[in-house]
C-alpha cells in the first residue's frame, strides 16, 4: 500500500512549552551538545519526518526500556491507580542482564534511549549503572523521566558523572497543590532539590543534563506566570500537558481526521518484563509485539505484528480497529479553549475535546 501524504501526523502531540522562543531554541541547542552536528540533524529528521513518508528504518531512532513498572506515588490522574492497570501490569524491575543484551545489540544502531515509562525508573537498583552502560556504548542520548523523589543533589552528581543527557521532571503546582497530587512529596523539598541542581550546574559550566520540567495544565492554570517564574531561572526548558484520559472516563472522543501515528515509526518499547509494546498508550500490556528475551530489538522493529498496525494505520481510519488506538490521546482532537498572560506573552492552550480538565476525572 503506497504511503497516504494526506495523513495529520502530530509533532509532539500534548506536550506544550510555557517558555519564550529564545529558551526553547537555547534548549535545543544544548540538546545537541556532544553530538557531530550532522549526525544531530539526521536524528532529528529521521524523528519528524520518517513518519510523514511512512519510512522504516532500519532500527527505530528511540528505544524506550522500562526499567521499573513500579512507582513510589499514587498520583490521583495517573493509570497506575486503577484496578485496570493493577489487573493486568506485574510491578516490576527489569532484569539487568536483559537490559545490557538490548543496549549491546541497539548501541551504534539507534540514536537516542529512554530510560522510562510506566514507573519510576530512578526505583531500580542498577538505575546509574544503566545509564553508564548506554553510554559506555555509544548512545548519544540517554534520558529519563522523574517525579524527583530520589534526585537529590548527591544523586545528581551521580547521573553527571554517569553521562545523563536529559531529565524531565514531573511537578504538577506549587505549594499545597502540588503536595495534594504528587503526596508524599513535598513541594519546598523538590524546590530546593531543583535549586541545588541549577546552582551545581552553573558553578561547573555544565550544559548536560538539561533538565525540562513538566506540569498538567490544571495544576497551574491560576497561575501560570508564578509557575514559570519560578522554575524557568532554575530549569532549561518549563512545559505543561492536558490531562489525558489515563483513567478511562471518556465516552464522547472526537478524533481528528486521517490520523496515522508517528510512534511507529519513532520508537519501540520494552517493558520491564521484557515483552515489547508498539506504544506508550498500552499502559496495561495489552498488546505485546515482540518479546526482547528471546527476539532482537530488530526481529520486533520489523516484525509481523508491528507491520501489520502499521499498515492499518494508512488505511482511512484505520487506527479505529484497535482498542488502544481508539482510547489512544495521540487520534484525539484538540481544541484551543483556553488562553494565559505569561510575562506578557499569550499561552493559547490546547485541550482535549469534551475531556474534562480536572485533576482525578
């Protein structure tokens, strides 16, 4: 079947930048340190534009590993909390034998890994060394995701020196807001953790790891501007998201028209288990690809089973014939309903049609 050109293909969909354009350039400019610049520039092409022509390369730009389906919050919007994700997702770390056997087949071959997704990855007890080994190998970017509990300054110091390239951290609010939905952590702790981790970078000239952060936009919508005015001094790069429907509320969805995921040809995931998973939107393991204890990364990149919701996805609403596709945020149509002053400068934000923005719905 020949590619459809027509298709909407969205480029980091939910996920939107409180910052001003100067700081997201500067942002991507120290995302590119330590790489051969046309080396850089390749990866990022690959990664937007692979999808537009239905192009599979050889190995997937991005490999995502689990390295914890464990998490040490109950955040009140997240899957984690439900009977559904708690029926169907082992609370695990991955084995760190199969973790090298993956970096050892992918190293040289896939630009960049990412070191999270259902859990809290920082919880597994080789979490520094896993990071050392990508990059003892040759990955170039090696990132992560946190709610901050473990980063403290001294663990930093650790991921600096193991060779971190990106860390986005989760910090939904300011103050009491903030300890309601990240309990048990507490806001002035993580404050000064972020503070601590600024001033150790700007005393040792230290471009990497940047460090994004990250909020759901209801947590600060009464005050964006305090907000960004407080982390954006001590951070590279301040960002906000919608609520998803993680808990599966939703019944009245508007899709948008001619949608064909990006992620297939972006990025495969490993769970902790070691079963491959076409996307971050199978947060229950639904819909295993591939198991990485017994194929290559590259037998399940290129295998049946992926193919075959690759070719469903050129199809005119094709994505429609797989349950997780339909309860996917990504097929979702966004609408501009809400605006914010920041410094001056207009925020338009997006959200999901008919998907209430409210913490816990």
């Amino acid at each position: 079947m020949k590619p459809n050109k027509k298709k909407y293909i969205p480029v980091n969909k939910g996920h939107f930048e409180l910052d001003t354009d100067e700081r997201i350039q500067l942002f991507k400019e120290k995302m590119a340190v330590g790489w051969d610049k046309d080396e850089y520039e390749k990866y990022r092409y690959d990664w937007d534009n692979l999808p537009q022509k239905n192009v599979i390369r050889n190995y997937p730009p991005q490999v995502d590993i689990e390295l914890a389906s464990a998490c040490n919050l109950k955040c009140p919007m997240c899957y984690t909390i439900t009977d559904e994700f708690k029926e169907n997702v082992k609370t695990m770390f991955m084995d760190f034998e199969l973790y090298k056997k993956i970096i050892d087949e992918i190293a040289g071959k896939v630009y960049a890994l990412r070191l999270s997704w259902r859990g809290e990855s920082t919880l597994h007890k080789n979490f520094i060394e896993a990071i050392k080994y990508a990059k003892s190998k040759g990955i170039k970017e090696v990132s992560f995701l946190t709610n901050a509990a473990k980063l403290d300054l001294d663990f930093f110091k650790e991921l600096v020196n193991a060779g971190a390239d990106w860390i986005s951290i989760s910090a939904d609010g300011l103050r009491e807001t903030y300890n309601i939905i990240r309990k048990p952590l507490k806001y002035e702790e993580t404050l000064k953790k972020i503070q601590q981790i600024a001033k150790y970078k700007r005393d040792h000239d230290l471009q990497k790891p940047v460090i994004k952060i990250q909020t759901i936009w209801p947590a600060i919508r009464e005050y964006p501007e305090e907000y960004y005015n407080t982390f954006a001094p001590i951070t590279d790069m301040v960002a906000f998201n919608p609520i998803i429907d993680y808990l599966g509320k939703d019944e009245d969805i508007i899709y948008e028209k001619n949608f064909s995921c990006p992620q297939l040809y972006e990025r495969v995931f490993i769970g902790s288990n070691g079963l491959a998973y076409m996307c971050n939107s199978d947060e229950f393991g639904k819909h295993s690809i591939g198991n990485s204890h017994t194929q290559t990364i590259h037998e399940i990149w290129h295998g049946k089973i992926l193919n075959d919701v690759r070719e469903l996805h050129k199809k005119e609403n094709g994505f429609k014939e797989l349950e997780m596709c339909r309860k996917c945020f990504y097929p979702r149509a966004t609408e501009a309903n809400e605006s914010a002053i920041v410094n001056g400068r207009e925020i338009i934000i997006e959200n999901y049609i008919n998907r209430k923005q409210k913490v816990g719905e």
